[in-house]
C-alpha cells in the first residue's frame, strides 16, 4: 500500500529517460546488422510487432489487472525488460568507432549532431517530413474522437471501431511490408504515402460534409489512414538509416525522436484550440489539403538536390532511383 501519485510520475519520469535512451538505439543498431538492401524488412517488421504490441497489450493489461492485480503485473512487466536486455546481450555490433575521436559530452555530442543535420539538404527535408507525420499523427488523435461523437450510435463504440481499424491498417501494412521488397523506392513512397494520407483526409472530409454519418462507412478511410502513416514512418527510417554514417547514426535519431515528441503535443493543442473555431469536417479537409500541398513541394526540392561529394555523406548506390 505503498504506492501514490508521486510514485508513478517518478516511475514514468525514469521510464520516459530510458526511453530517450533506448528508442534512438533500436533505429541506429538496425543497419549495422542488416544488409541495406533489408533494411525497410526490418523496419516494418519492428513496426508491426510495436503496432500488434499496442493493440493486443492493453487487451492482455486489462485481464492480467483484473485476474492477477497490479503488483503481480507491474512485477511481470519489470521481468519482460529484464528478459529483453538479456537477449540484446546477444547482439553482435561492430565497433566502428574511430580511435582517434575524442569522448565529448552529451551536449556536445547532441549539438555534433544538429550540425550534421543541417550540413546536407536532403537530411533536413527528410527530418521536416517526420515533423510532418509526427505532427498530423497528432492532429488525428485529437480528431478522432470528436468524429465518432458526431456519428450515428454511441460515441465510445464508433470510437473503438475507427481506432481498431487504425491500428489494423498499421499492423497490416507493416507486415506486407516485411514481405514485399521496397528497397529503392524509399522516396517515392515516402512522399506517396505522405500524399495519399491527405488524400483519405479529404475524401473522410467529403463524406462527412455529404451528411454520411455510419461509421461503417469510415472504417475503410481509417485504416488506409493507418496504413499510409506506418509506410511513410518505414521509408523515413530507412532512408536516414541509408544516408546517415553509423557513428553519428545514435544523435540523428535522437534528433529525430525529439522533433516528433514535440511535434504530437503542438498538434494536439492547435487542432484542440481549432476545433472550438471550425467543424472537425473542415478541419480534417484543410489538413488534407496541407499534407497534399507539403509532399508535392517537398518530394519536388528533394529530388533537385544534387547527391553530395563522396565523403561527406554515406549514401548506398542502391539508393539511387
């Protein structure tokens, strides 16, 4: 009887450190264990188990509570991470550190890396459409539970079906993914997929200001939305894991993973100012209309870019389409 209020934001506040730690790792290690021409295999294969985990886990957590109780589960969950740090025991990693490099501090290393980014066009354009993913992933959470209040039956059933489709989408698209191989078409289906995701905005939006309000209609939209966003996320790990050298590898993810934590809570918060101004409708379609407009000129200015010099870049041949 131990445990108050004060534990847990403790707790999350560790769990949310070790996290800030562990989360770059998992995309940073990838290549230097996979053939580049697997890399976007293994990346929709984490996606799917980290989107099949999000779905059957709150499912798992909630029988195990009620059967077992809190402490028998919080003492399964502390084992589960103790298991998988032995098995990354196993990992064998390279050591591609050069000798001659100097240990420097975190900040030091952090501001190495923001200086590495902004060294090459095509990292930073490929870090504005993570901004762009994070930030519209954001926008969705916030909207979809105001879109299922405004549909026909009860609120909380829509809710659970648009978001049970979501997840599927994520979960599906992942594991085609693993299977079909789209190493070289990283590009095309980063902004594709970025595209076709304001695409389905619009036509949600369309049918909703038709005056369609069965959610059944909606559960295929939602889980094409799922679906684009997991092969936009794919492409844009894997493209910064092709163009990115192993050494610096750790900091260019972790400045991604801090640009997409920042981005989800300002969506949440301007989509949640927004909605007390325009229909979740016409929001949903100016966000379609956004994304569109943002992968069109960006897909364009990418392609402009000319590959860098041998030397400063790493970039696999088979990138090249």
């Amino acid at each position: 009887n131990l445990i108050n209020i004060q534990a847990i934001f403790i707790s999350q506040v560790l769990l949310s450190v070790c996290a800030a730690f562990f989360n770059p790792a998992i995309p940073a290690v990838i290549p230097q264990i996979i053939d580049k021409s697997q890399l976007a295999k293994a990346n929709s294969m984490t996606g799917f188990i980290r989107g099949f985990s999000s779905m059957i886990g709150p499912i798992l957590g909630g029988i195990a509570v009620a059967s077992l109780g809190y402490a028998a589960v919080f003492a399964f969950n502390a084992l589960s991470f103790i298991i998988s740090a032995a098995f990354e025991c196993f990992l064998e990693i390279p050591n591609h550190r050069n000798k001659q490099i100097a240990r420097v501090g975190i900040i030091r290393n952090a501001i190495e890396g923001l200086e590495y980014i902004f060294r090459f066009k095509k990292l930073i354009i490929i870090l504005i459409m993570v901004a762009v993913i994070h930030f519209f992933v954001g926008s969705i959470e916030v909207l979809i539970p105001v879109f299922s209040s405004q549909l026909a039956g009860t609120g909380a059933k829509n809710l659970g079906y648009i978001q049970t489709f979501f997840g599927l989408g994520t979960v599906l698209t992942a594991l085609i993914i693993s299977f079909y191989n789209i190493n070289g078409k990283e590009v095309s289906l980063l902004f594709g997929g970025v595209l076709a995701f304001g695409a389905v905005c619009l036509a949600i939006a369309y049918l909703s200001i038709s005056g369609i309000n069965s959610v059944m209609i909606y559960l295929g939209p939602f889980l094409l939305l799922g679906s684009f966003i997991i092969l936009a996320a794919t492409c844009f790990r894997t493209l910064l894991q092709k163009t990115v050298e192993n050494e610096i590898a750790g900091r260019v993810f972790g400045a991604a993973g801090t640009i997409g934590d920042i981005s989800i809570p300002i969506a949440m918060l301007t989509y949640g100012f927004l909605l007390r101004l325009v229909t979740c409708s016409w929001l949903l379609a100016t966000t379609g209309t956004v994304l569109i407009l943002l992968s069109g000129l960006f897909y364009c200015s990418y392609r402009r870019i000319d590959v860098p010099d041998k030397g400063h870049l790493m970039i696999d041949p088979e990138f090249h389409e």
